[in-house]
C-alpha cells in the first residue's frame, strides 16, 4: 500500500467533510475529557478516603452532670471515675483499638472556643458543661460497629459517635458527581461515535466514483477503507490531544493556581501530576482505537467491498 496515496486520501476526507470533521474532534475531546476527569474524580475520592480515614477518630462522649438530667441515656447520673477507669480499660484490650486519648472538660471547653469562639452561644458556656470524651484510633475505620456496640447504653456513656460517618457522606456526595460526570461523558461518547459513523458514510458516498474504480482494477477491500479508517482516527487522535490539554491544563490551574493556594483547603490531600500523565497515554490510545473501530464498522455495513 502507497503511504503517499493513503495521506492524500485522508486529507482529501479531511477537507471534503471540514464541519463535520470539526463536529468530531470537539465531541470526541469532550467525551474524553469527561471520561479523564471522571478518573481523576475516582483517584481524587479514593486519596482523600486513604488520608482522612486515617484520621478518623471514634468518639465515645461520657455523661456530665448537664446530661443527667436531660439526657435519657445518661439516667443514671454523671459518669464516675470508676466507670472511666474501666471503659479506658476495656478499650485497651479491644484488639480493633490502636490508641485511646482522654479528653477531659477543660480541654474540650478550650478546643470548643477555638472554633466557635464568635459563637454567641461559646460565651454562655462553662466547662463544667462540656463532655468529657474518649478519641479512639481504630486499626481499621470500618471496625466502628464493634466499639459502638460494646459501649453503647453503658452506663455512664452518652453516646458513641463516628467520624467516618459524616465522612461517608461527603464521599457519597462525590462519588454521586463522578457517576453524573460518568453519565454525560457516555452520551457524549455516543454523540462522537454517531458524527463519525455519519461522517464516514458522507466521505464514502462523496468517493463512490473512486472506490468503484478501485474495485474493478482489483483493489483490497482493506485498501479501499484504510483512508477512511485513518481518516476518523486522525480526526479522533486530535480531539483525543485536545482532551488532553483539557486535562493538563485544568489541573494545573485549578489545583496547582487554585484550590491548593486556598488556606481554606489545606487539608485536603489533592492528586499529583503522576495521576494525570498516567491517564494521558489511555485517552490517546481511545481517541485512535474508537473512531477507527467505528469506521471500521460502518464501512463494512455502508461500503460493500
């Protein structure tokens, strides 16, 4: 097969169909950029689960004098030091536990006026107030059932609480997102694989003259569609480019210039480049291989060769 006449063939396509080539490459950019961004989302969620479930703590919050009379769960009083001394104990032999810190009135009365310090509700309260609490490290987060079900109703116990819950459902809330951004990217896939099923049918209906003269001269069925086949991937491989630099470019302004910049966020673990570049090659090798399966395809249903 002549390369020189299978260039000229693709530019001719190229050229012949410009708008609809057009159509092509930015659908097909757009899908691809949905679809890497959804895996970035998918990495970004998962890294963000790795760092904060590290860092979750369970709670259990003993009874203080305030609770005893109003809290049902704290009926029997406000919680002794004995009842401290043995859930501290109990906690330790649990094989789930990693570390335990006490956390006494005071301390929760000071960590409460640094974050809610303009609160007008921090300059009513005492210390004698807050809730004395256990923070427990568990050796895996997904183990909280095990703490809430031993100390739950105890006496002396106002509840036990669990971080990861409230981190679930910002996690949901993402992952909900990534599956919305999913759903998008594959109606628009659709839209790009229908433009180039049309696009290849419109070149090959514009060349029937030259490709009926190929075939009494005795031309392969798989040289007469090369160019039409190189033609959608060429016009995929750009769109699959332009993805790309979607990519790149979104996270370097949006993270490296934008959200990493904020104090706000500071303690969000975000994505590094090796995420990205190691997307890259998978949407290039996709922005080739599908145009030029569809064309393949629609070829072999529109062009009888």
């Amino acid at each position: 097969m002549r390369a020189q006449f299978v260039l000229s063939e693709i530019g001719v396509g190229l050229r012949r169909n410009l708008t609809m080539t057009f159509a092509v490459i930015v659908s097909v950019a757009l899908s691809l950029a949905l679809f890497g961004g959804s895996l970035l989302m998918s990495d970004q969620v998962n890294t963000m689960k790795g760092y904060w479930y590290d860092k979750v703590n369970v709670s259990i919050f003993l009874c203080n004098k305030s609770d005893a009379e109003s809290d049902p769960n704290c009926a029997k009083g406000a919680v002794t030091g004995e009842q401290k001394e043995q859930i501290l104990t109990d906690l330790k032999k649990m094989s789930v536990v990693d570390t335990v810190t006490h956390e006494s009135q005071d301390r929760a009365y000071k960590h409460y006026k640094e974050q809610f310090g303009d609160s007008p509700l921090a300059s009513s309260l005492t210390p004698d107030q807050m809730q004395e609490s256990y923070r427990i490290k568990l050796k895996d987060p997904e183990k909280y059932q095990v703490i809430a079900t031993a100390f739950n109703g105890r006496d002396g116990v106002q509840s036990v609480q669990d971080q990861k819950g409230i981190l679930d459902n910002l996690f949901g809330l993402l992952n909900g997102m990534n599956w919305a951004a999913r759903a998008v990217m594959a109606l628009m896939l659709v839209v790009a694989l229908m433009l180039i099923v049309n696009t290849v049918r419109v070149s090959a209906f514009s060349r029937r003259r030259e490709t009926g003269i190929m075939r009494l001269v005795g031309a392969s069925g798989f040289y007469i569609q090369a160019p039409f086949i190189m033609e959608a991937a060429v016009a995929g491989l750009i769109g699959g480019g332009v993805a790309c630099a979607f990519l790149v470019i979104a996270r370097y302004f949006i993270i490296d210039h934008g959200l990493a910049l904020s104090e706000k966020l500071n303690l969000i673990n975000f994505i590094g480049w090796d995420a990205v570049l190691t997307k890259l090659p998978l949407i290039l090798a996709t922005s080739l291989l599908m145009p030029a399966l569809a064309a393949f395809f629609a070829l072999r249903k529109y062009l009888k060769v």
